[in-house]
C-alpha cells in the first residue's frame, strides 16, 4: 500500500467509483481536463452492495437483482469507455459485490491509483453519525487523494473545469503541504488559487490590539509564502485570513472568492475522536455544496 508520494506527485491514473446515480459520466467527462497534466488512464468501478440489493428488492438479497444490477453496470462502462478510447485514453473498470470502502481501497491498491473520485450519496446527518458515512470511513483509511464529486450550489451543473478556480485551505500541517504539492503538478488546468487559513477564535480571546496585529502578520506572512510558491510555478495566487469555525468559514470564503473546488489536507484520526469531536474534512464532506479534494499525509 503505497502513501502519497511527494516525490512524484500527480494524477495519472483515477479511479472513477459511481453507483450512477449521484455520480455520471458528464462528471467523469469534466475531469478529463486533468489530461494536460497526465491523465492518461481511467479505472470505472461499480460496487454492488448487498443491503442496497436487498432495500431495493424489498424482500432480502437476491442473487437475480445483483445479476440485472451488474449487466446494467456493464452496459454503461461500455459506453462510456468507447468515448473515453477515442479520446485517447486507457481505460479499466471493476464490477464487484461487496462492502464499498474495502472494495475501493482494494482497487486502488491492485491499479496504483493517483486520486480515488466518489460522489456523495444524500443521508441524514444523524444516520451519518450512527451507522458511520462511508466516504468519512474512506478518507479515514485511504493513502490516496480522495475528491468528493458534488454539482455546484445552485446550478445543479458540473464546472467544464472543476479546478478552475481552486480554493486551497492550509494549516501547514505536512498533509496541507501535500496538497501544495499536488496543485503544482495540475497548474496547466488551475487558473488561481485562493489560499486561506481559518484562525481559532480563542486566538484572539484576551490579546491585545498589538497581539492580534502580530498574530495576523505573522499568519498572513505564511499565506504569502505559499502565495510565492504558487506563483513561481505559474499559478495566480492570492492569501486570505478568516477567523472562526473551520468549515464554515472555507465554505464562506469559497461562495466569496466563486470557487469550483476546495482542496485541503487530512491527517489521519481516529473514529471515535472524529464522531466525539469533528475534524475539518468530515465537516467539509457533510457541509460543503463543493466538490472537495481531500489530500492525506505524505
């Protein structure tokens, strides 16, 4: 199992996971922008789950509906690949039975994927929290940068360009670096970058004027350094600081700076902190209208 490889970053190879429904080949067609900076090989994937077989039957899993369930699978890979041959690029797909993230990280590991994309399925925040998400429990367990796929608010559309206008979320920790790293090898398809680093409130309880005048230079003097990093890759950069609730305030900021997307790092934690406490990138796949590209640590 190989772990974010800064050494040679990129996406390559991308492992497309839909069950059709929240996830379609216009989205998959909108990331072949990603081919100016390496996309040469697509992997489809189909997970059958066997309780989704046995809601949807009514009456317990039924081996003829997971038989119907995988030839229309079959169907759509086939279409889609013919368009995807012609463009030019290799392509590879996995129908399976089974439980999704297993199955998923499973492919990802057989392929060597360079970025895993999934679309968000619509659920209760409180069945979230009890029977546990399964793109939490993915990004949880992945090695491997995870874009959660969600049409734009509002619009109900997909972005001709989903990295057009990125918004980058840094606490300068290595996975937020990671994610620095990333962006540079798809420079060819963003066109700026806003950066933004959300500050804790509790930052600011009890300084004084001069404290906080020294808090937000320093910050925002990080931000800058990124911001140059940036820009002598040749991306448009510019820096921004937000006090508050983390992912409330990255979304803020992505409706502010019109964002297509919003990548950030993430450091492995366990279950039971998460659902105890929150982090950032659970919040943001709950929360956010945008698609989201989540990198782990290096």
């Amino acid at each position: 199992m190989n772990k974010t490889n800064l050494k040679n970053p990129g996406f390559r190879k991308m492992l497309f996971v839909t069950q059709f429904e929240e996830l379609g080949f216009d989205a998959l067609q909108s990331l072949l922008v990603l081919r100016s900076a390496g996309l040469d090989h697509v992997i489809l994937m189909n997970v059958i789950e066997r309780d989704r077989v046995a809601m949807r039957r009514g009456l317990g899993y039924d081996k003829n509906e997971e038989r119907k369930l995988r030839e229309q699978a079959n169907i759509r890979f086939i279409d889609w690949a013919e368009t995807l041959f012609e463009s030019g690029m290799e392509v590879g797909d996995y129908i399976v039975v089974g439980n999704l993230v297993p199955q998923v990280l499973q492919a990802a590991d057989e392929e060597n994927a360079d970025l895993i994309i999934i679309g968000q399925r619509n659920k209760k925040l409180m069945e979230l929290f009890y029977s546990g998400d399964d793109i939490i429990e993915l990004l949880r367990r992945a090695v491997r940068p995870v874009l959660i796929y969600k049409h734009l608010e509002n619009s109900g559309c997909l972005a001709d360009n989903p990295f057009a206008r990125t918004l980058l979320a840094v606490d300068w920790s290595p996975a937020s670096l990671s994610a620095l790293e990333y962006l540079k090898t798809i420079k060819n398809v963003v066109h700026d970058i806003s950066v933004i680093h959300v500050a804790a409130p509790g930052e600011l309880k009890g300084s004084s004027n001069l404290d906080i005048q020294q808090l937000r230079k320093e910050r925002r003097g990080r931000l800058e350094s990124i911001c140059d990093v940036l820009e002598a890759a040749g991306i448009k950069a510019r820096s921004h600081l937000y006090v508050g609730e983390p992912a409330k305030e990255i979304v803020r900021a992505a409706r502010e700076f019109n964002a297509t997307i919003i990548v950030m790092g993430s450091t492995g934690t366990s279950p039971w902190t998460e659902r105890l406490l929150g982090s950032t990138p659970r919040d943001m796949v709950e929360k956010s209208p945008y698609p989201v590209l989540i990198i782990p640590e290096p």
